[in-house]
C-alpha cells in the first residue's frame, strides 16, 4: 500500500524523522485497513499512498518533534477521527499512553479494530469533549491534550483545555493561516497561556503548532454546552 520502504525512509529523513523497518511494516497495515475500511465509512479524503505517508503519518509524528512530549505521557486524542495524531505517535512513540476520543461510534469502532490490527493498547471513548471532560475520570487527568482539527483556536481550547492537569498542554495542529490571537481570551479564562507558536513546513506546505501550558485549574463552569459554545466563543 505504502510506497516501498526507501522511499518512505527518505521522506523520514527529510523531515527529521528515523524510520524503522517494524515501523513501516505498522504504518503500511495502517494505510491498507484505512483505505479499505473507508469504503464504507467517510474516515478521510486523503487515500493515495504517498499523500497518506506525508499528509497523515509524518505530519503526526512531527508532533513529538516539534513538542517536548514528555516520557510516558498520557495523551487523550480530542476528535481522533481515523486516529490522527495520535496512533501514529504511539507507534513512533510507544512509551506514551494514548486515549481516543470520538463523537461518532463508528470511527471508534474504525480505532478498535485498528489498534488491534497495530498490536497497540489504547483507551477509546464515544462521546462529545464537552460532555467527557466534565467527568471526575477525565477532567484534569493528561499530561497532553491534541487536537487536529480545522475549528477555531477559542472553540478548541474549550474543548481540549479542561481534559490537561496543571503542569500539562494542549496542543493544537493548524494550518498556517489562522489568527491565533482570536483564542488568547479563551486560552486564558479556560487556565492556559500560550507558550509558543511554531511554523514549520511539510512537503512545501505551512504548518503551525500552538503550545498552551496549562498554568491553574479549568473553572467549572467551563466547557460550556455545545449549544452554548457554537452561539458565543469565549
């Protein structure tokens, strides 16, 4: 499915990355049961394989090289999806303890039978962020909380921010056009500040990662219903 094995590692290599024949061999199960799988459930529009090693699986794994993930972190994935960023972290990285997050139970299913196939453990959740975070069992408990996502930067800091203890972060994956600064009020209520905003490329396209350190305890009145949310961003 993959292009062949030196190929793949040139890309790696171009972007800072190692990788391993084992790591191939995952990444390439990986790539085959997406595509197939998404035959019959909408999981992405990116399926050609080298848009897949590049636009899905580096462009993940450059997470824990753009951002200190610490050792044995705990990684709660907010609107997984097809498992991006979080399942090719975990098999670059499988120090890290990883948990799935997904409104729709059939990616969640998707993810079961993929971390199976993977031979990777994972903790999976069906629900909506701003339902799960409110919980004694997850709020507060990560040491990292991404999202790869195209909402706003002050609609996902609600949803993200309250899921990462104090000492942790939030990191969101963005394109390079968006105005940060219209979530630095959001960032700021929910805890958080905002510690570094990094540019970087991949495959001659813009890429930007925000770092939010979460600095004191979410309020509990955050986050906000979904209805709640949509009508006014904080």
């Amino acid at each position: 499915m993959l292009p062949d094995l030196e190929f793949c590692c040139s890309v790696f290599k171009e972007n800072g990355l190692m990788l391993t024949e084992e790591l191939y061999r995952k990444l390439d199960i990986y790539a085959e049961f997406l595509v197939e799988y998404n035959n019959n459930v909408n999981l992405t529009a990116i399926t050609e394989p080298k848009e897949i090693l590049v636009k899905h699986f580096v462009d993940s794994i450059l997470l824990c090289k753009e951002a200190e993930i610490p050792e044995n972190a705990s990684i709660i994935d907010i609107g997984t999806g097809a498992g991006f960023p979080s399942v090719p972290l975990k098999l670059y990285r499988n120090d890290l303890k990883l948990t799935l997050l997904d409104s729709l139970n059939k990616r969640i299913t998707f993810l079961k039978e993929l971390c199976g196939r993977l031979e990777i453990e994972a903790d999976f959740i069906h629900g909506r962020a701003e339902d799960i975070s409110k919980t004694t069992e997850y709020r507060e408990k990560f040491d990292i909380a991404c999202a790869r996502a195209v909402a706003n930067m002050s609609l996902l800091s609600e949803l993200c921010i309250p899921f990462v203890k104090v000492g942790g972060a939030f990191t969101a994956m963005k394109g390079p056009g968006e105005d940060i600064s219209l979530g630095y009020n959001a960032v700021r209520v929910l805890g958080g500040e905002i510690e570094e905003e990094r540019e970087y490329t991949l495959g001659g396209e813009g890429r930007k990662l925000v770092i939010v350190r979460k600095i004191t305890q979410t309020s509990t009145k955050y986050p906000r219903n979904s209805s709640q949310i949509k009508k006014k961003l904080l």
